[in-house]
C-alpha cells in the first residue's frame, strides 16, 4: 500500500499517524526471515487492525453477545476505506451521488474519533442478517463553565473498532441507527435529565459531521406525519418505518416507543432558536486527539443546503399553521384529493335536500304553518357535523380520514343549508295557497 493519490489532508495525517499490529508485524517479519515494518500502520484510517482486531472490554458489550460478526463488520469498514481512500465516488454506493462530496475518508476518521473521544456507548445487540449492531449510551460529554465541550476520560473511552462500527452505521444507515439502533441509558418510559443531556450530546456530535441531506429527512412531511399504531396512541411516520423490520418481534413495541422519543427529540432540538441561528462560517468547538483536529462542521458546509430549505418551509408552515386552525391538518388533503372529497359531498348534498325536502312537504300535507314548515326543514336536514368533527378527531385523531369527512360535511352543509333557506323563502306563495285551498 502506498499513499501516491490520496488528497492532500489525508496524505499529511497519514504521515502523523502510525498504529502498527504487533500481531502482523510478527507474522511478516516471520516470513521474511527479518524485522519489517508494514506501510499499512501509517494508514490513518486503519484505527484497529482489521485482522487481528482487540477484543472490547466487558462494560461495552453485552454478556453472551457472539463477537465474531463485529469482527466481521470492521474487516467489512477498513476494507471498504482502503479503497474509498484512492476512490473519491467510492461514498457514492453508500450514501448516493448527492451526499457523496460531502464525505471523504479524512471526514468519516475525524468523526470516528470524535466519537470516540465524546461518546460512551454499550453494545447490546448484533443483528447478524442485517450486519447492524444495536447500541446505548453510557457516558456522553460534559460542558465547562465556558460551554466548551470535554472529552472523556481515557479510562470511560470505548475501543476504537466501536466507534469506528457506530460511526459507520451513522453513515450508512442513518435514520434507522438514530431511531432504532441508539438509545440513551434509561429506557422510553424511565428517561431523566441525564437521558435528556446524553441525547443533546449525541446532537452536538451528529451535528459537526452530518451532511444537511440526512438531517432533512427528519423534517420531510413523511417524517412529521402522525399515524395510529395498533390503538396505542400515535407514532410519527418515521418511527414506525424505522421499526418495521422488527414488526413480528416482541420488543417491536418498546422499540417503537424508544424510536418515537428520539424522532421527538430530534425535531425538537431541529426547532430550535440554536439550530436556527447557525451559519455557514461556524467552526467546530471539538477539538479531538489524534492527526485531525478541529474542522468546519459538515451540516453547515456547501453540501448542506437542502437542509436549509427544509427549515424553512417547515417553519413557514408552522407559521401557516398557527393561524389557519382545523385547515391546517386537512387543507392540504382536500386540494390533493378532489374527487374523494367529490365522494364524500354528492351523498350529503343528496341528504340535505331530500331531508328538507321532505319535512318541508309533509308539513304543508299536514297544514302546519309555513313559518314552522322553514325551520322544521332546516332541522329535518341538519347533520350536527360540529358534534361530528369532535367526537372524529377525539376517536380517530386530527389526520384521520374521519376528520376529513367531517370537515368536507362542515364546508358542504353551510352553503347547502343557505339554499334550502332561499328555496323555502321563494316557495312561500306555493306553500300558504295550497294550505289556504
């Protein structure tokens, strides 16, 4: 291996950087009958070495979890960054041509090591089938009196080849690590303050290395949608979906429940005056051991402007929201369907005035008085659909098709019910001569 071809940052930390594997260098210099140094050692992306990879302590795996598919997964990482490192499109399989610029080999190992210097986590699953491991916070980082972040003690780090599998599962698989794979200390339904502080940790660091692309899929309209979830309250769009592979698993609820604060949380913090106000211009106040140090945070960089956008229509929408009530949760519905909401009218139009009609004729069949006969058929006609829309959105909440019909009959039924009043008022002579005769 040699470092001809690699850009320039990448070249330069390579030189800085030296981890060789007394385990290989053994072997080599075994085989050659002399001491050798192995050029691969310099590679800096090689945190651990994929062949011979150091078994992780204790407190940062589960009792019984099978190590050999860990293993598997770094050799899987190191191999693919030792080609990625000669390869600028090599990201292009991974995240696709759009979020590709955005990440280099130098930017991935700088987020390993971000990691692995702020982020304390606990191995707690490894789904074989899907090489996806699933992990929990244990310690995150504090803050001095300045704001300043500090990093963890040496002794609370995780071995490099765990942070270099979470790292990676934050790259290739985003959404489904954040909402399914990683989870604060304390389960859904115990969380605390430290919970809350571990998940603003976790914000902090996603936030200097993420491009905006991922971060705009929490603000799509999939993702801020609320869907009901077997009668067990709502869960957004994005949390079910992030779930689904485990639909058929008994901890499928728990798992939803942990998705659903999480996918909460994120859009929380996405809300926020802090995340609002950042620039383009801001630089990463993490300083990290190693070859790298401190760089532009990547959600802020060139490749981040979709992100920006979604922000902003997410807010102007919010701002439509407040002022526009009950229309805000089936305007948009109502405009993208026309002929449901065409289904859901005929029927009402056809009662309104058959009811009306009727009571207004048998009234005059019976000689009652024509200014009883008007409001009795208004009366005959009424659908109560004021009571309609709370007891719909109560039941089957503000998203639910039965809102939507309730809201299509509200709009239908008063300008229906203004022309029963004109047709009553211009039929008066018909009414009181046949009553008169």
């Amino acid at each position: 291996m040699t470092f001809s071809g690699l850009d320039r940052e990448l070249e330069d930390a390579c030189h800085d950087h030296h981890l060789p594997c007394a385990a290989c260098v053994d072997e080599a210099s075994r085989r050659a009958g002399r001491p050798v140094g192995l050029l691969h050692a310099w590679a800096v992306w090689r945190v651990v070495c994929p062949d011979h990879p150091p078994c992780p302590k204790p407190r940062d795996v589960a009792e019984g979890l099978p190590l050999a598919p860990f293993y598997g997964q770094v050799r899987t990482i190191i191999t693919f960054l030792d080609r990625a490192a000669f390869d600028p499109r090599a990201f292009e399989g991974i995240v696709g041509t759009r979020m590709a610029p955005a990440l280099t080999v130098a930017a991935f190992v700088r987020f390993v090591f971000l990691l692995n210097a702020y982020l304390s986590v606990r191995i707690t699953e490894f789904d074989e089938f899907r090489d996806l491991a699933g992990f929990r916070i244990r310690h995150a980082f504090s803050r001095n009196e300045a704001g300043e972040p500090m990093p963890l003690p040496p002794e609370e780090r995780n071995d490099p080849a765990i942070s270099l599998v979470l790292a990676w599962q934050l790259v290739a698989d985003p959404m489904r690590t954040l909402l399914a794979g990683l989870h604060t200390a304390s389960p859904v339904r115990r969380k605390t303050e430290r919970d809350a502080g571990q998940f603003m940790g976790l914000v902090g660091l996603l936030l200097e290395f993420w491009p905006g692309e991922m971060l705009s899929l929490l603000l799509t309209g999939h993702a801020l949608s609320r869907r009901d979830w077997s009668g067990d309250g709502v869960r957004t769009g994005l949390a079910i979906a992030a779930t689904d592979q485990w639909s058929n698993d008994p901890s499928h609820s728990a798992r939803l429940a942990e998705a659903q604060w999480n996918h909460t949380a994120w859009t929380r913090v996405l809300f926020s005056d802090a995340i609002r106000n950042r620039h383009t211009g801001w630089r990463s106040r993490f300083p990290i051991d190693g070859t790298f140090q401190s760089g532009f945070v990547a959600a802020n960089t060139k490749a981040a402007s979709l992100i920006g956008q979604a922000r902003q229509d997410a807010w102007r929408l919010s701002s439509q929201d407040e002022r526009t009530g009950l229309g805000r949760f089936q305007g948009e519905q109502i405009l993208a369907q026309p002929l449901v909401i065409l289904l859901l009218a005929v029927p009402i139009l056809i009662q309104v005035y058959l009811n009306a009609g009727l009571a207004y004729w048998l009234s005059r069949r019976f000689g009652v008085a024509w200014c009883v006969a008007a409001p009795a058929a208004l009366i005959g006609a009424s659908n109560f659909f004021e009571l309609a829309v709370a007891a719909a959105i109560s039941l089957f909440g503000l998203g639910s098709g039965a809102a939507l019909a309730t809201v299509v009959g509200v709009l239908v039924e008063v300008p229906v019910m203004l022309s029963v009043v004109k047709i009553v008022k211009a039929t008066r002579p018909w009414y009181e001569g046949r009553a008169d005769a």
